[in-house]
C-alpha cells in the first residue's frame, strides 16, 4: 500500500484522545493503523471496527511506506522508541495530536472545555446537551436565495471519555457547525486550537514535569484564553486570578455563588439524587435534576449550560439534557449500590480532585465507613504535590495505595507509595486527639488488593469503596466489583 493522503499511522492510538481521532480519520476514508504499549478495551474495540493495531516496537509491523507518511504521535510515547525513530529518519511527515485535532476544529465553530479538573464531564455533558437540543441554525446558501434554513440534529465531539449515553468518545455530523473539544493543558497541546467560545474549569498546578512552576502553568492558560474570539466562560474567581487580554466576551459561573453570572441556588440532595435551580442572566430554570446525581456535577452541569444557553438551547431543553445525562466511564461511576457496600470508581489523580471524588461520596453516603484505594499517577506528580496528596488521602477512614503507575516516566529515587504512605500516617495522627481512631493504612499489590477488599469492607459495613487514580486501576474494577457483590 503507498503513502498517501488516505493513509495514516498512530503512535499511542491506544490514548482516549488518540483512538477518537482514529475514528475520525477513518469515518473520512483512511486507511488507519496504529501502535500502542499494550491492549486495552479501547484498542480491541478499534480493532474490531477495522483499524489495524499491534503492540511491539518493532518498525516492520507498519502497514505504510514510511516516506511521507501522515503520522499522528502522542508525547506519551517517548520519542527514543524504534518507531519513532524510523519514522523520523524515513521522512514520515510527524505531528502531535494537537496539531491534527487543531486543524480538523478550525473547520467548525469551536466549543472548548480548558482546566485542570472536569474538563471531560462538563465537555460530554455540553455535547449531550447540543445534541438532544435538537438545534436549528439559519445558513443563507449562496446564489440560492428561495432556500430557506438548514437544520441539523447533532454535534461533533472528540472527547477526553466514553460517553455513557453514546458509548463513544467521538461524535459526528458533517452538517453541525459545533465541534465540542476537550482542550488539553498538557504539553501546551490546547494551543494548537482556535476556540470559538470556551470554559475555563480550573487552573490548579499541574504537569509541573512539563511547566516547572505554577507560574508558568498559569501562563499557558492565559496563552489559552486570548486565543477565544467570542465567549469565555470562567470559573467565578478566575476572572481575578488570570491576566487577560482577550477581546472575547468573558462571562463566569459558580456552583453556589450568587455573584457569578450562572448559578445553581436551592440545591437539594435526597434519597440519591440533586435537584436544584439553575440561574443565567436571561432567568431561571427552575427544578433542574441532574441524571449523575453527583454532587461536584452540580458546578460541571453549570458550566456546561452556560455554553450551551450562549449557543441557542433553551431552558426546557437544558432541564431535559441534565436530567438524561449518564456520565462518562470512570467519572464517579457507581458499580455496587446496597444497604450495606456501595462501591464508585473515579478518574481523580490530582489533590483537588480526590477532595471533590471524596466530598461527594461523604454527601451521597453520609454516616459510612469510607475505604479509599488510590493508585499515583506519575513519579512527578506524586513528588511535587506529595503533601496535597497526603493532606486529602488522610480523610478517608481508611486508606489502600496501589504502587505508583509510572506511564511514560522512569522511577525517581525516594519517590514511592510508601513514601505518601508515611506522610498520610502522620496527617492522620496530627488531626486525631484520640490515636485508637487511626484506621489501617496500607501499600498493597493488586492481587492483594483483590485478596482482601471483600472482607474488609464487609467488617466496616455500611461501607463505601472508592477506587481512584488514572493509570490502570480501572482494570481492577470488574473484579472489585464481584468480590464485593
């Protein structure tokens, strides 16, 4: 087969962002391989819809002619691997996923979703959201003046999840001027976009093994922000934070906060669900029910809607797609729910979103025994918010640390779980007054996790199991689940 336009190779196709632009290039006719380290669900099942996929580093598995070959790469596959290598060196035409999904959105009117925490519920949930609205948009057609508008029912997405509602991370009609786009912070990639509007969730330091200060983190999201032509929607708050020159209109929004200018007020949290009213400056959208009845989805749904409202959704179609929201996979996914275990799976790999996972299970389930299995994500990210990880692990009644998952980086001396181990130990005997409350803490491999998980939550219950991290501890969930079924 030669290289040409119809052929493209992906090295990490195996990502969540990866394999969805996969499946867009091959809804648009390419023939698509790819590599990834290892198999997963989303790789069999990019398989199964045709696209070549295989798992060593080994240059003669490429199904293309290397010269000029389009190729996708992700950093996460480090660029010393042989197939970076000789992909490089046989004149194969290499960009960051940033790049292509930057050009592929220039196409459409851009809605962004940028910030260190929420950004693939509040993205899913704005996509669900235009989709189910239904939207109809006036187009005038050139030289064709007696046709009148054009309508379309759906929305282009490429999404940092797997939607529940679609079981897919990417949407598309070709007739959609939208195109929903989780805009990554990392490796700068969110600058290769052109957001025509954009939510700004968060700009908590992160990916300090890429920006080396929170300074510097913080400029890459003003770098962000000036690239906005028409709407910015940021966390209430930011506004003052951020140094900002953007002509874009810039509007704020806020759980609870009655400042900003979209709001939820008379939140109501009862038998396993939130209801709650959502003020915008056009009104109020009264008895809004959120179909994740989570409670940081109270801000996630927030944002969401202001985007959505700016884009023609009406008040009675944001209360519909609210409430027939079902989530994304692994953001607080409940997967055991009985009088005695309830068990949640979330993607929180950072210390404020392990607060927020935390603070909603304490509300959904009050008054249990709260077990928390938290697998690191990163040598780096473990190192430099040590103390932040430690600070909310020590909440949890009982805390489990799966070994440190290691992703791209190689091991970093005195970084380990055991070390975030001893640091939760000593938040814990700091706060307590009475040391007999000290729960067990422990550093377990996964097959003693799954050894031990049954009994001891069965010896706290009523109990609630959180399993947290964003390396390959949703792997373990199934099994979890049965032994606590």
């Amino acid at each position: 087969m030669s290289a040409d336009k119809k052929d493209i190779f992906f090295l990490g196709i195996g990502g969540i962002g990866m394999s969805a632009l996969a499946r867009y290039y091959r809804h648009e006719g390419y023939h698509v391989a790819g590599y990834d380290r290892t198999p997963s669900d989303l790789t069999r099942t990019l398989e199964q819809e045709g696209i070549t996929v295989f798992y060593e580093d080994d240059p003669t598995l490429i199904p293309f002619a290397a010269d000029g070959l389009e190729v996708v790469w992700t950093p996460a596959v480090p660029r010393d691997t042989m197939l970076y290598q000789y992909l490089e060196a046989h004149g194969a035409q290499i960009k960051k996923r940033a790049e292509a999904l930057g050009k592929i959105t220039s196409l459409k009117k851009a809605l962004c979703v940028a910030g260190t925490h929420g950004k693939t519920t509040t993205s899913t949930m704005l996509a669900h959201l235009i989709k189910t609205a239904a939207l109809k948009e006036q187009r005038p057609q050139p030289n064709l003046a007696a046709e009148r508008a054009k309508t379309y029912d759906g929305v282009n997405a490429f999404l940092g999840g797997i939607s529940e509602n679609y079981k897919t991370n990417l949407l598309l009609d070709k007739e959609s001027d939208y195109v929903v786009v989780e805009a990554d912070e990392f490796d700068r990639s969110f600058h290769h976009l052109r957001p025509y509007m954009s939510v700004v969730t968060s700009v908590d330091p992160d990916h300090l093994d890429i920006y080396g200060t929170s300074e510097a983190y913080q400029e890459s999201f003003e770098h962000y922000c000036n690239l906005v032509s028409d709407t910015l929607v940021l966390k209430y708050g930011l506004q003052d934070r951020l140094h900002l020159q953007t002509k874009a209109r810039i509007l704020t929004y806020s759980a609870e906060d009655s400042r900003a200018d979209y709001y939820a007020a008379n939140v109501v949290v009862s038998e396993g669900s939130i209801v709650f009213d959502l003020h915008h400056p056009g009104g109020v959208i009264e008895g809004v029910h959120l179909g994740v009845p989570v409670w940081v989805n109270i801000e996630n749904s927030v944002a969401a809607s202001a985007i959505a409202l700016q884009c023609g959704v009406t008040d009675e179609q944001i209360r519909a797609g609210l409430a027939t929201f079902a989530g994304v996979h692994r953001r607080f996914n409940i997967h055991v729910q009985t009088p005695e275990i309830a068990y949640v799976d979330d993607y929180a790999h950072h210390p404020q979103e392990i607060a927020a996972s935390i603070e909603s299970v304490r509300r959904l389930y009050p008054n249990r025994h709260l077990i928390g299995i938290f697998q690191p994500h990163l040598y780096t990210r473990t190192r430099d918010f040590a103390e932040g990880f430690a600070e909310v692990l020590s909440t949890l009644d009982e805390v489990i640390l799966l070994p440190i998952y290691p992703a791209r980086e190689l091991p970093i001396e005195g970084v380990s779980s055991e070390m975030l181990l001893e640091l939760v130990e000593r938040k814990k005997n700091a706060s307590l007054k009475d040391k007999s409350q000290i729960s067990r803490t422990d550093v377990l491999s996964k097959d003693e996790l799954i050894a031990q998980i049954g009994e001891r939550s069965r010896k706290m219950a009523p109990a609630v199991v959180l399993t947290i991290g964003a390396g390959d501890i949703d792997r373990l969930v199934p099994k979890i689940t049965e032994r606590l079924k």
